[in-house]
C-alpha cells in the first residue's frame, strides 16, 4: 500500500517541477533526486512479495519510508500554498487594476525557494540513512530487486507455503457450512448437466467465505454428478502463486491411469499435457479448478481439455474475481450471502446440539447475525468458539463483547482469510478499496460520491486519454468483479448507482487503512485519547463521540470526513474558521449549525488545495458561501447536498471544477462594480464541468447562451429557469452532444405560452435520461428528433394537449416512463399496438383531467410496474392490463373508489392475479429530481 502513496508522491514532484521551474535553480536538481529515488522504491514497493510484508524488519523500513514520502508532501504543499498565497494577496492588493499582470516579488520568491532547497535537501538525507540501513542489516537495495532473483524466489516459496495454509484453513472452515445451499446446488447441477453440447465452463463467484468451494465439492460429489460424468472427474485446488505444470500433475493424479506417478513427474509440461488431453479424448468429464485468482490459469490449462462438440464436458471454476469467470467465457452463478434464517440455523448447527437447545441460546441471535451479515464463514468462525465456552449467559456475553477481536485474531481468523483478496489487489486498488472503510457502517454508499473523493485523494492514475472518472469507474467495476464490494442499486443505463462493502471487509479496511497510515476513523479511538499528529485523514461516524479541536487543528491533516454531528461544544467550531490549511478534502455532513448560522469564513478561500468540498444535511439551513472562495483554485467537486446554498459570482472562475452540484443553490449575479474588477464572469471558461446542478433562477438568465461551451457537460440539472432564457437555453442544449441526463424545470408557467417544439437532438448519442419540467406545445413526431438511446422520459408541467403515447411509444429503447402533474391535460390516452416494446415501468400521477386509459393488445409486452397515483377521474381499470403476462406490481394511490371496487369485486382468475399484485398504499417519497 505505500506504493500508492509514494506514486501519488512521483506526480505530484513531476507536476513541480514542470510548472514551477523558472523558481528553482539548484532545487529542481534536488526535486529530480528525490523524484527518481522513490521512483526506485516504488517499484520495488509494487513487486514485493506481500508475505515479506508481514515481516517486522521489512514493515519498519517500509513505514520509514511512507514518512519520509509524507515529509516530502508536506514540504511540496506547503511551498504551493505559501507561493499561492503570497499571489493572491499582491492580487488583493491591486485587484482594481485587474489588467495588470499578477507577480510575486522576486526577494519572496528567493525566501521560498531557499526554504524548499533546506526541506527537500534535509528529506534526501533522511531517504539515504534509510536506504543505508536497510543494506546495513540484509535488505537488498531496491535498485538491486529483480522479480527472478534467488531471494524473490524464496520469498514466492514461502508465500505459496503460506497461502496454502490459509486455503486448507479456509477449506476446512467452508466444509461446515452446508446449510441454505440446495438451491445453489440445483441450479448449478443444471448447469453441468444441461445445455450446450460442446465442452462448457461453469463459473461460482462470490467473495471470500461465502462457501465456494462447499458448493463446488458437493457438486462434485454428487451421485448424479458422478454418474454423468462417467470419463473422469478432476479436482485442482489452485494457489495465488500457480504453476501451470503443478495444475497438470493435479489432473493428471486423476485421470491418467497408464503412467506411474514417477513417469508423470519425469514428464516435461507439453508431453504431461499430452497425456492428460488422452487420457480425457473422446469421454465426458469434469475438471474442477477450485479457488482460481489468475485470468492466466485458464489460458494455460485450456488446450489440454478437450473440447469435442458431442461429449457435454465441464469445467467448474470457483473464483473470487468475476473477471476470470468473464475471460474464460463461463456461465456465471453469483452466490449470494445467507437471509437471516439461514444464517441462524447455520450457526445452530455449528455450535453443536446443547446450545442449540439452550435456553439462553434466542438472547444472542439478533447480535451474531446482525455482526455476521450472512457470510458463512463468520458464522462457522463464531460458531466454532462459541461451541467451547459454558453454556451460561456471562461467559457467551463476554465473548460476544470483543466479537470484532475474535473474527481478527487466531489461525482461524475470519480476516485473515478475507484478508488474501486484499493482498491479492493491484496496487493501485488497495488505497480505493481501505477509503470505503470511512463510510458509515451498513451504509449504501453513492459511486458518484465514492469516485469523486477517489479522484480528490489522488488514488486514480491517469490512463490515455481516459478522464479520471472513467478510469475511476473502472475501478469500482474491478473491485466489484473481485467481490471486494457489492452492487446496492444500478442506474437505468447498468452503472453502478450505489454499492456497499460488508461489515468484515469493512473492519478489515478500517484495520489496513490504520496500519497503513491512510485514515483514522473515531470508532478506533478511545476516550479521552489523542490522535497521532502524523494523521492525514481524520473520519468521525459516530454521533455521540466528542472529537476535541486539538484532534482537529493538525497540520498534517489532508482529508477531514464528518458523517454526524460529532462536535457537541459550540467553541469546537472555531476551528473551521481557522481551516487546517493543507486540507484536500472536507466533508461535513448532518450538522445542525456547523457554520454560525450557515455563513462560511473567508479564510476559507485559504485552502488552495482543497479538491472537494461537501456541506450536505438538513435542509432547512442556508449555506452561505464567501467570494473568497475564488482562492480555492483546485477545487473539483462541491456539493451542497439538499441544502439551500447561496454561491457567489466568483465560482465561475475555478477552471478545475469538475462537478457543481448544488440542486439548492443559487449563484448570485454581478453588480456593476464587480463587473468592473472582475470582468464578467459566466460559466464559459469551466470547461472541465461535468456536473452541474442549480435552482438557477435569475442568476443565470445572462449566461444560459454560454452553457453550450461547456462541451465536457454529461449532467445538467436546472430549476426555476427564467422563461426569457429558456428559448436560448435549448439552443445551447442542443450543442451539448456528451449529455447523459438532462433535467429542466421552470417554476414560471403562468408566464409560458410554452415553447413551439423541442430543439433536435438526434446527435445526443449517450443521452439516455430526460426529465422535462417546461411548457411545450407539442412533441416532436419524428422520432429522429429524440435521442437515439433514451432509457427513461419524465414529463412534468408540460402542458400537453394531444395524446404523447402514440409518439412516446416509438422510442425505440424506452424502458422507464413517468407522466406526472399537469403533463397531459386530455381525458383519454391510449397504447397503440405494438408500441413500448421495451417498458418495464410506467408511472401515471397527477392527471386530473385523465378519465379513460387503454392499453392496446402488443404494446407493453414487458411492463412489470404501473403506478397510478392522484388521477381521481378514471373509474374503470385500464383497458389491456389483464393481457400483460410479464406485469409483477400495480400500485394504486389517490384514486377512485369506483377504480377500487372494480379491482376488488370482478370475479376470475386474471383478475385473482391482479388483485395479488396490487397495492393501495402510499409509494415511497419521491425526489423531483
């Protein structure tokens, strides 16, 4: 994991350098050393061997080293903000000539320079005394470390050794669980036994402890199984650190009979191989590859299966990481975590018949399965202890008390095995994978907000031409494909929208993350205990623990993440006029006051390497934001939350924003003297945003025509539009072709005759959300005129007079449709046939007007949701409905009691499934956007 930071390190020195080096001299000469020595022991870093990581020698060199590398950050950062800072006062100074060029005194440019030549220097002499010691006591040199060497082969050795005593461990503790699992095995035997002729590969994926390898085993020794398989059956057990010739011997033990086990090992790989394809020609087999970790396994091993178009072989992969079962072209079965039954029975079963008769025994069940989240292997871990202890009620509590330290601790420690997918993580996964430990436990955790802080903590690499955020997202998926997190909730085009990490890898983030010195979450801290000082990210979860200013006013600090009030005394708040002054990151969260009153301190302006700024939480607080924020020359991200923000003018100057996303907020427009100082400002030079949410209002009616140079916009969000600007602003719509959601609303339709039609946006290619909350006369009727890949239209406001399903129907990908208040202001709609092949929901609300609604036979083939809300007029059920096979819920709310009796009373059984899937309850509280 110091990998990641000393490269975090590398570019930013590199970053320095070349845009700072008409300052330097003799220091450019001293940044380029230390530049290239922790370029050399990154490297080394990255090919390490993890097992040596567990040695102590090694583990203090290492963290030695990552002080050294947060030494060196501080020394960089602190000489950016001073030089910053000493620009932004002389630009203070003279900002009624803003035409004059703003330069920083050459006696103060001197002053800084010398101070970073002693730093950096002082940082390069305590890099060599490291480096010396580590020669000193038998470490070889970085530069000396090659993959092949004699020590890195032994070092592989005993990480194989090692790893194959973890995976007996886990094999023995999975071997346990064989509860809740007769439906995975039936569906999995359907796979093997079933479908295509040709040889197929079957694929169990899962994180670590979920039971695999159980599943696979009783697969494997199942009688229908063996019966099926009558050419030979082949169980491999495959380590981290592989070898495709151990794999051959494997199967080799099992189906090759006419050679003696001396001939097999005197054999080379390509004549084993041989052998092995043979003995395996012409008969139905199956192979199973248990615990597979390397894409290349299957690559090496595959030509020596046969693969004959008529015989139904199988091969069955057990595996952690989603993308092998992808490369090796597998049907993929995803096991899932126990429900709450089962886990409880699972742990009955484990601690053996006394306890589970117990009497005492139902006191423990909400906590052991609330802390084991239905990992199997947690189960059987606790299990297995408990079924030591006496049966009283004091000796299971006080085990239960540090139930966190028993899963961690011990030669069966749950962590510890979990702890293998960690090890097993490309460098620069580890550091995204610890960061989801700051988040709340059992929380869902939003992707958008996970990636942002990702890219403002510099954990993602640049790739190409790739934006950060993409290559972010490619993060997320492998971390997923590696059952490091699970998926929450997917948007309508398939991306993440939400995701989760379970309770024992988040203990085991929260656990490396403080090793590695990469965060400290208040769960870990005691009462009454002070933080190290050297602590650069500082998260508080809980809401009752009181972190003191003195936690918080350390200079060192880079990320301060406060998910709750945890601050209880108002003094406590003085800080955050003060601003820890490196600060990268600032989330504040759920606070009733933190800003006195919501007004934020100028100073803040003061952080010029803050990336992302959240002030989320409750929404009836007014954030009020300084101009001085125009210092804030880094920031990225902000984001207000639901909570009303009022933004100066000057947000328009940050050229690094990425993502404003500010639903509330409202950007206040110039006076004349600020246009004066200032020039006008609008949104056209922030060509990086990507984002951009507002409640614009007024504020925006001068720079709506400029919105179309923003050609790196994918989201835009925007109420209250004034009905002067909204013609203008369709036009610079139509030019943002990179949109992926578009959402406008005005709050001024007594003042709309509405506008002639839509602008064409046929070249939005990636648009696939549109949410429409303005009058319009009338839809566009060629259907050209839509983007070609819209997934999900809302219609809010629109006035419309004539019937939008015959034209809405024709979209071709059109899955989500809501049609709410005052949308369509007729008293009939109807379906035609063949029309909304690919609607899976429909939503109707707020049509007063609406009194009949058909449903022609072809159209919705697909639809599995229909709410109907707040349409009071329509008294007869939808003509068509009791047609649509696929249909799974009908929600009916505010409506009718002729509807109801209709619903409730018509005898037969398309109408007994109807009335099975039908809800009279109040739907869930909506966003309106």
């Amino acid at each position: 994991m110091a990998e990641s930071s000393i490269s975090f390190l590398v570019e930013k020195l590199g970053a320095l350098v070349s845009q700072q080096a008409s300052l330097f001299g003799v220091v450019e000469g001293q940044v380029r050393q230390l530049r290239n020595e922790l370029e050399w022991i990154r490297q080394f870093l990255e090919y390490a061997d993890a097992e040596r990581r567990y040695d102590k020698m090694f583990k203090l060199w290492v963290n030695q080293i990552r002080d050294a590398a947060f030494d060196a950050e501080d020394v960089i950062d602190e000489f950016v903000f001073k030089l910053e800072r000493k620009r932004q006062q002389r630009f203070n100074n003279l900002k009624f000539l803003n035409f004059l060029p703003v330069c920083m005194g050459l006696p103060d440019k001197l002053l800084l320079v010398n101070k970073l030549s002693e730093r950096i220097s002082a940082v390069n002499i305590t890099l060599d005394k490291i480096l010396i010691n580590k020669g000193r006591y038998g470490m070889e040199d970085p530069r000396a470390y090659e993959a092949g060497s004699s020590s890195s082969s032994a070092s592989t050795a005993s990480s194989s050794e090692h790893w194959k005593e973890k995976r007996v461990i886990s094999s023995t503790v999975e071997e346990s669980n064989i509860v809740g699992m007769k439906n995975d095995v039936e569906a999995v035997k359907r796979k093997l036994l079933e479908g295509e002729m040709e040889r197929g590969v079957v694929a169990i994926v899962g994180m670590g402890g979920l039971g695999k390898t159980t599943l696979a085993k009783k697969i494997y020794d199942d009688r229908d199984v063996q019966h099926h398989f009558d050419g030979g059956r082949a169980w491999v057990s495959v380590s981290q650190e592989f070898s495709i010739r151990e794999l051959l011997l494997g199967i080799a033990h099992c189906v090759v009979t006419a050679l003696t086990d001396k001939q097999k090992h005197e054999l080379g790989n390509p004549e084993l191989g041989q052998e092995v394809y043979k003995s395996l020609e012409g008969k139905r087999y199956l192979v199973v590859l248990d615990d597979v970790w390397n894409t290349d396994v299957w690559g090496g091993l595959s030509s020596y299966l046969p693969a004959e178009s008529n015989k139904r072989s199988r091969v069955l992969i057990t595996t952690r990481n989603e993308q092998i079962a992808v490369d090796a072209r597998s049907d993929c079965y995803q096991l899932q975590l126990l429900d709450e039954d089962k886990s409880w029975e699972l742990f009955r079963n484990k601690v053996g018949s006394a306890a589970a008769t117990w009497a005492g025994l139902e006191e423990f069940r909400e906590g052991i399965v609330a802390k084991c989240k239905g990992l199997p292997l947690a189960i059987v871990v606790l299990g297995g202890l408990l079924s030591l202890k006496d049966l009283t009620l004091d000796s299971w509590r006080k085990v239960l008390k540090s139930m966190d330290w028993h899963l961690s601790q011990g030669p069966h420690s749950c962590l510890g095995i979990l702890a293998l997918s960690y090890n097993n993580l490309p460098s620069h996964l580890k550091p995204c994978f610890l960061y989801c430990g700051v988040f709340p436990e059992d929380s869902k955790i939003k992707a958008s907000k996970l990636i942002r802080l990702w890219i403002a903590e510099g954990f993602v690499q640049k790739r190409g031409k790739e934006t950060v955020e993409e290559i972010a997202e490619d993060y997320l998926s492998e971390l997923i494909q590696r059952s490091m997190i699970q998926v929450a909730d997917t948007r309508v085009d398939g991306r993440v929208k939400s995701c989760r990490i379970h309770d024992l890898l988040r203990d085991l983030a929260i656990s490396e993350g403080k090793e590695e010195k990469l965060f400290e979450v208040d769960e870990n801290i005691d009462d009454g205990n002070m933080l190290p000082t050297s602590v650069r990210r500082l998260i508080s979860n809980i809401h009752h623990q009181i972190i003191s200013p003195s936690h918080l006013q350390n200079s060192n600090l880079r990320s301060l993440i406060l998910n709750g009030p945890p601050i209880d005394e108002d003094e406590s708040w003085a800080f955050l006029q003060k601003y820890p002054k490196l600060l990268r990151v600032l989330h504040v969260d759920g606070m009733q006051s933190p800003f006195y009153g919501g007004k934020v301190s100028r100073k803040i302006g003061e952080l010029i390497h803050l990336k992302y700024l959240c002030l989320s939480g409750f929404c009836g607080i007014i954030i009020r934001l300084p101009p001085s924020i125009e210092g804030l020359v880094n920031l990225q991200t902000l984001d207000s939350g639901n909570r009303t923000i009022h933004i100066p003018h000057t947000i328009c100057k940050l050229q690094q924003m990425r993502h404003l996303t500010c639903r509330l907020g409202r950007i206040f427009r110039q006076s004349m003297r600020e246009r004066w100082v200032y020039g006008h400002l609008d949104f056209q030079k922030m060509t990086n945003l990507q984002t951009l949410y507002l409640r614009n209002g007024n504020s925006l009616k001068d720079v709506n025509l400029n919105l179309g140079k923003l050609t790196s916009l994918k989201q835009l969000k925007l109420r209250e539009i004034d009905p002067r600007s909204l013609e203008g602003l369709f036009q610079s719509v139509s030019q943002l072709t990179g949109l992926q959601n578009l959402q406008l609303f005005t709050d001024y339709n007594n003042l709309m005759k509405g506008l002639s039609g839509l602008e064409s946006f046929s070249r939005h290619k990636c648009l696939y959300k549109l949410f429409l909350g303005v009058p319009i006369r009338g839809l566009p009727v060629e259907t050209t005129h839509y983007p070609p890949n819209l997934i999900q239209i809302k219609l809010l406001d629109t006035g419309l007079e004539e019937d939008p399903m015959p034209i809405l129907g024709r979209l071709p990908n059109l899955r989500i449709l809501t049609l709410s208040y005052h949308c369509y202001v007729g008293e009939k709609m109807n379906c035609p046939q063949g029309r909304f092949l690919l609607l899976e929901f429909l939503q109707i609300e707020g049509l007063r007007e609406l009194e009949d609604f058909s449903i022609e036979e072809t159209a919705m083939p697909n639809l599995k949701t229909l709410e109907i809300e707040s349409c009071d007029r329509i008294t007869r059920f939808p003509h068509g409905i009791l047609g649509l096979e696929k249909l799974q819920r009908i929600q009916l709310y505010k409506v009718s009691q002729e509807l109801k009796n209709v619903v409730s009373d018509t005898p037969g059984e398309d109408w007994n499934r109807i009335r099975l899937i039908t809800s009279y309850a109040p739907p869930p509280p909506k966003k309106l956007w």
